[in-house]
C-alpha cells in the first residue's frame, strides 16, 4: 500500500519505538507536521518555544531515559537554530535524530526561501547527516539514523527532509538497520590489551580509577562496581560521569575537573596506573598535559578509537564498549586491598572541606550561598531527584554539592558549555523520566537565554522546579574577571526583571527567598506537588567557585580561595602547602 | 616534532558529501592539503581518496582516526613515501615557434621521458609522469629557457610496497561480521 511520504517519517517512529518527539513547525516540513495530526494517540508531539529549546529538550529526554531523543523542525532559520543543540549533544555523545524540512529537489540550490544547506553545516557537529530528497529513501535513512544515533558511542544525526519527498507516494516498508559495513559501532576488545590492562592493575600499588559517561552509555554501572571492588581501586568521576556511582559508594572519592574535589585532582598525580573508563581527557579534567599524571601508567578504556592517544597517551588502550572490556579485566584481577591508598584521599578532602565545603555549605551569617541551595535541596529530595543545570557557577555548584544515588542523574552542557540550556532540558528530562523529582539549577544569566520555554512549560504543565541562583551577575565570567582580570567587570552585571512575575504570566508558581531563615519552607512549598515551581534564590553577589585550577594550570595548582572574611578582596592563595603534599 | 609527507589514503562508500566531511577535519587543524585526488577504487561502489600532506606523526595519525570515525567511511590510512610507489602526471603547453627556435625536441624527450600528447603550429604538449621533484625539474628547465604556456599537475596517486592489501582484508573481515550477525 501506498503512503505519503510524511506518513512514512511517522511509521518510522514508531517502527523504532518513539512516542514523544520535540519540535516547531513550518513551511518546509508542514507536509509531516500534517501526518502527525493523526497520530496524535501514538507519538506526542511536544511543541517548545524556539527550536534550539527543542534540541535541548530532546537532550534531557535522552540523557535521562537513554531513548533516542527526536526533533522535527522546519528549514532555514529552524534548521539554523536547532545547531546549538545539535552541536551540543555531538560533544556530549547523545543520541538524537533531528529531522529538518528542506525546500523540494527542485529548488535545492537555488538560494529559495528558508533555504539553507543544512547538511554541510551540520557535517562538522553531527555522526550523520543526509539529505532525503525522494520518498523511496525514508525508510532507509530513518533506520539507519536511528541505528547510528544510538549504537556505539551515541551522537547526534540530522535528517534534511527536502518538501517534495514528504508529498510524494511511497510503497512503505520498515527493515530496522542493523548492520552498516563501514562502520562499526562496538568493536571487539583485543584479548591483549585487556590483559596488559589487568597486569599494570594487578602490580599497582596506588590504582585510581577516573570514570566518564562511557560507563552511564554502556549501561556498566554494574561492571564498574565489580571492577573497582575486586581489586580496591579507588575512583572519582568527570562532571558527564557524575553520578555513574552514587555519591555514598565507599570507592567514590569525587569530582573532577577545574573546580573537582581536590583529593581527586591531587592523586591524579600521586597514583601508579590511572584507569580511564569512557572519559575523553578533556581539558577541563587535565589541565596541562605536560604535567598531567606523567608518572603513572595510563589505561584508557573507549569505544572510540579517535579518543585513544589523542589527548593522553596510553600504555594500555582498551577498545570497546566499557560493559564489555571492564569485566573482561575483572575477571583477570587479582583480589587486592589498597587500604592505606585510599586513606590518603582524607587528608585533602579534610583541607577541602575545612577551606571550602564548611563555608560554602553552612554559613552561619551573610547572605545565601549557592552550595548551601543546592546541598539543602539535595536533602530534601533525598538525593533522588535528576539535577538539571545550566552553564556556569550554578553547574559546578550543582554537580559538587548534590549527591546522586542513582544514574543519570545530572544532565549538563558539558563539552559545549551551551548557556540556555537548562529550562529546555529540564522539560525533556522530565518528560523522560516523569516518576522523578527533576530540578533545575540556572543563573540569572543563562535563564533568560532559553525563558521563552516557560511557554512549553505552561501549555504542557511539565512539573519541573526550577531554581535560579540569582546573583545579578554573569556569576562565572565576574569570577574570573575578579581572579584574572584585576576586577574589571566588563558587561558582567545584569538588570534582572522580576522572575517571579513574569513565572506568574506563564501560570508558574514561584517564590524568591534571600534569608536563611526562610529557606527551608520555601524548599518545603516548591518541593510540596508536582508541578511546576520558580524558586528564586537571592544569593551573595560575589559568590566564587572554588577549589579552581586555573585554566591550563596544573591539576596540582589548585586554589581555595582566602579562608577569611567573603568580602575580604585579598587575592586567592594556593592553600596546599607543602607539607600537606607530602603527606 | 619533526614535520613529513604524509600519504592519507581513504576508502569510503561513494556517496554525496564526502569529500567535505574529510576536508573539514583538515581545516579543524589548519592544516593543507598538498595534493588531493579522487576516483572508484578497484572494488566496485567504493571510492578511494589519496592524499598528501605536510604534519607531524602524531597530528597525522590523529586526523586519520578523525577521518575513519566518519561513517561512510571504510578505512583510513596513512604512510610515508618509503612504503609507496607514487606517482604524480604534469602537462606542460609550450609554444610550437619558441621549441623550435631552441633546436631539438628530441633532447629533451631522451632526457625526461616525455610524451607529445598534441602538436600543431602554434602550441606542443607534453606529458610527464614521475615524483614531484621530476615534474618540477622539467617544469623550471621550460621555464627558464623557453617558457611554459600553461602547466598542471595531477594529485598524487600512490600504491603501498607491502604485500598486504588493507582494504580487502578488511573486506573480508566485514563478511565475516556480517555473517555472524
């Protein structure tokens, strides 16, 4: 039997199981946005106020229920607007498939209205990008965009779906991919790798172990446990790996990154063999690769061979799928206590919360802090809740004073570092995953990049809480203007409307809380139902991030900040001493 | 690090937009391409890239990973010239009048192993094939004596000394995959 074109996009969503997509419509995909009105009972269609929102949407819905999040969106400006997204989950490897209208095959090239040539702007930022310009190649580029997007290291592919291929009849078949021969999603691990792997553990005296969101992909949460118990390896996790153990986990020693945990910073460069289980070695995790762990022997476990040796060499690579190389070495792991190792973490997390934590989290006078937010809110959920961020001193405050206890449970820009962020993604993590408490931490900042969402919010009540830690600065750049730029706040400080207002004319309710004394309640009040909630947290103006490595410092070059008075401006020091070093 | 050429050969499924997906990993890192060409491989539907560029080992062994990561693409290689007989072809456009005034063609045949490829009363030319430093060498001697009209010179094709044939071994590797599947 015959079908249009647009019907066959639909079938083919359903065919690979989706039932909620995010888009906006327009001229160049209205053929399928016609089609959908008729599956309305089978695939929802979420309507978001900005295309860019709907890829951050479909984000949030993938990161949290590990489904192919899906976007459809119309040509031209649409098209051009979703790149942030797009971009944002090629960095951060989440599956989507973003389908965008395109003027018919007869006008390609053209220069006609809305058109844009989407696939060579998206070449750069997605696994896959193809054009459909007939009908008979739907079926075919849609299974194989959703093979692609979802197996091996996930990513995003865009669909360009040219007018006259969404008008045009088609005999539709569905034949799932399963196999595409030049590309090999999970390569087999190599027997000899994993056993050098196990022989470099097995002789360590101070294993560490640094986990990334390889782990949260493969679905090893698991394997990783096994791994890190045998032979006692203690562990700390990238910001896309939080969570992958959940904060109590004995093995987890922490945060790492330019504003991680010290201990696990600090004995990147004390241990003998550093294991890399699915993390890229970002920049913000390393620092200066010349000084990075340089005495240590390195095993990298990845699925993406273009990872191995591209930022830190290793001694042992591992490729493959970490579900299946971590218990390929387990199994070849010697039982092991590394007791006294371990213990070493203490005595800078000891510095760290005595320097950091303590004043972040329980001040007893000034104004609100953001840690003491988000610690507060971690409790009241139970540490239960998906934590929702947006991009700056709210994220990192997020990811170090929240504690998880299950699994993807911190959705972040992480690679991109896209502000705006936050508000859409909050709406498609909660929408994949309802039956949990979705909070969502921003700035004042980045709130209003993305604030046209609360739209989306209204018309579809997603209950979500949102939080702002509202600083009146652009909290993260003032804070390395204060450190770096000898406090010449150049365009940091911002004029806020009332939130709370205008949370209001989108039927949000919404409380702003700047006293201590009334924090708990209004934690309490948003915390009480289901729906959605603003709060807006008046915090210290000058609140900074800290511990910090400097940009391209050495992750040994970490800065606490002063210990004394906040308003105190004297320069921050690096509190580490030698002695503490030593230790 | 010490820079070299590099010989990247890629094999890829003949589809649109290849050749762009490629060339924008090279721009990421500011890097040019030397020479560049293109054409079906010796298996049918696939295509086969060859080229040529000036880097470090460790940046060209990090582009070609790049390039093997894209889906299309088969399989990526790289290799310096003491593993590869390689070939480049020039075409030099001389005036008939100045070639003759010069005195013998004939020479300069025996010398470069040239081909005449086309001659009338105004205009001769020739064809040479060889490393680029042969080409180049023929095309300065033109240049200097009786100037060279027009001159172009092809990418560079390259085949590899070992006994090996990657991509078929790969092949083979794939029905195998397949199968098992």
């Amino acid at each position: 039997m015959k079908i249009t074109g647009s019907k066959a996009i639909i079938e083919s969503l359903i065919q690979e199981g989706v039932d909620t997509i995010f888009g906006y419509p327009g001229g160049a995909i209205m053929p399928t946005f016609d089609a959908l009105y008729d599956y309305d009972d089978q695939v929802k269609h979420i309507l978001t106020r900005h295309e860019q929102g709907a890829t951050h949407a479909a984000q949030g819905y993938a990161r949290v229920s590990g489904k192919v999040g899906v976007c459809l969106v119309t040509s031209g400006p649409a098209a051009t607007n979703a790149i942030t997204g797009i971009a944002d989950a090629m960095l951060d490897s989440t599956p989507l498939v973003v389908i965008t209208g395109q003027v018919g095959a007869a006008l390609l090239g053209t220069d006609a209205f809305q058109e844009i040539d989407v696939v060579g702007i998206t070449q750069p930022i997605t696994k896959w990008a193809y054009q459909i310009r007939r009908a008979e190649d739907i079926a075919w580029a849609m299974a194989r965009a959703f093979y692609i997007a979802r197996n091996g290291r996930p990513g995003p592919v865009v669909l360009d779906l040219a007018k006259n291929a969404q008008f045009q009849e088609v005999d539709f078949e569905y034949k799932p991919c399963t196999f595409i021969r030049s590309y090999i999603p999970v390569p087999k691990p190599n027997p000899s790798q994993i056993e050098l792997a196990a022989q470099l553990i097995n002789s360590a005296k101070k294993p560490y172990a640094l986990v990334g969101q390889g782990v949260v992909l493969s679905g090893a949460e698991k394997e990783l446990m096994e791994f890190l118990e045998k032979a006692d390896i203690p562990a700390a996790w990238t910001l896309l790996g939080a969570s992958a153990m959940s904060t109590d986990y004995p093995l987890n020693k922490g945060f790492l990154g330019m504003h991680g945990n010290v201990s696990p910073n600090m004995k990147t460069n004390e241990c003998d063999v550093l294991i890399a289980i699915g993390m890229r070695f970002d920049d913000r995790v390393t620092g200066d690769l010349n000084t990075y762990a340089k005495q240590a022997k390195i095993i990298h476990l990845d699925i993406d061979p273009a990872e191995l040796n591209k930022n830190v060499r290793a001694d042992a690579p591992v490729l493959g799928s970490a579900k299946q190389t971590l218990p390929a070495i387990t199994q070849l792991l010697k039982p092991a206590k590394h007791t006294e190792w371990i213990e070493s973490f203490d005595v800078y997390d000891k510095k760290e919360n005595d320097i950091v934590v303590r004043r972040e989290v329980y001040p007893a006078t000034g104004e609100l802090t953001m840690g003491e937010i988000i610690h507060k809110i971690s409790e009241a959920t139970h540490n239960k809740a998906v934590v929702v961020t947006d991009v700056g001193q709210n994220q990192m405050m997020a990811a170090r004073y929240s504690n998880f206890s299950q699994t993807r449970s911190l959705v972040t820009s992480g690679g991109l570092g896209t502000m705006g962020f936050g508000i859409p993604a909050a709406i498609g993590a909660k929408i994949g995953a309802p039956e949990r408490t979705v909070l969502m931490y921003s700035g004042d900042g980045g709130f209003q990049m993305t604030i046209q969402e609360l739209g989306t919010i209204l018309q579809e009540q997603i209950g979500v809480k949102m939080i702002i830690l509202n600083n009146h600065f652009l909290g993260m750049v003032r804070q390395w203007q204060e450190m770096f730029f000898e406090e010449r706040y150049s365009f940091t400080k911002m004029k806020n409307p009332d939130f709370i207002t205008i949370a209001k004319g989108y039927g949000i309710e919404g409380y702003e809380v700047s006293k201590r004394e009334d924090l708990d309640n209004a934690i309490a009040d948003m915390l009480k139902d289901d729906k959605p909630y603003l709060l807006v947290a008046n915090v210290e103006m000058k609140g900074m991030v800290f511990p910090m490595i400097p940009a391209g410092g050495s992750v040994t070059d970490i800065l606490l900040g002063d210990e004394g008075d906040k308003n105190d401006n004297s320069e921050p020091e690096v509190i580490l001493e030698e002695s503490i070093l030593n230790a | 690090m010490e820079k070299e050429l590099y010989t990247i050969t890629v094999f890829s499924e003949n589809t649109v937009g290849l050749l762009g997906q490629i060339t924008i990993i090279f721009t990421r890192r500011a890097l040019n391409i030397e020479t560049l060409s293109v054409s079906p491989s010796a298996i049918k539907g696939i295509h086969k890239f060859t080229i040529t560029v000036f880097t470090t080992s460790e940046v060209v062994s990090k582009v070609v990973k790049q390039i093997d990561k894209r889906i299309d693409i088969l399989k990526a290689y790289y290799n310096t010239d003491e593993d590869l007989i390689h070939q480049e072809i020039a075409l030099y456009k001389v005036a008939t009048d100045k070639i003759l005034q010069q005195g013998s063609i004939e020479e300069l045949i025996r010398k470069y192993h040239i081909r005449v490829l086309e001659m009338n009363k105004d205009i001769i030319v020739f064809q040479k094939a060889g490393h680029y430093a042969e080409t180049q060498q023929l095309f300065e001697e033109l240049s200097e004596t009786i100037g060279v009209l027009q001159f172009i010179r092809s990418g560079r094709v390259a085949i590899t000394k070992s006994k090996v044939e990657r991509l078929s071994d790969m092949l083979q590797a794939i029905k195998k995959y397949e199968t098992q599947e």
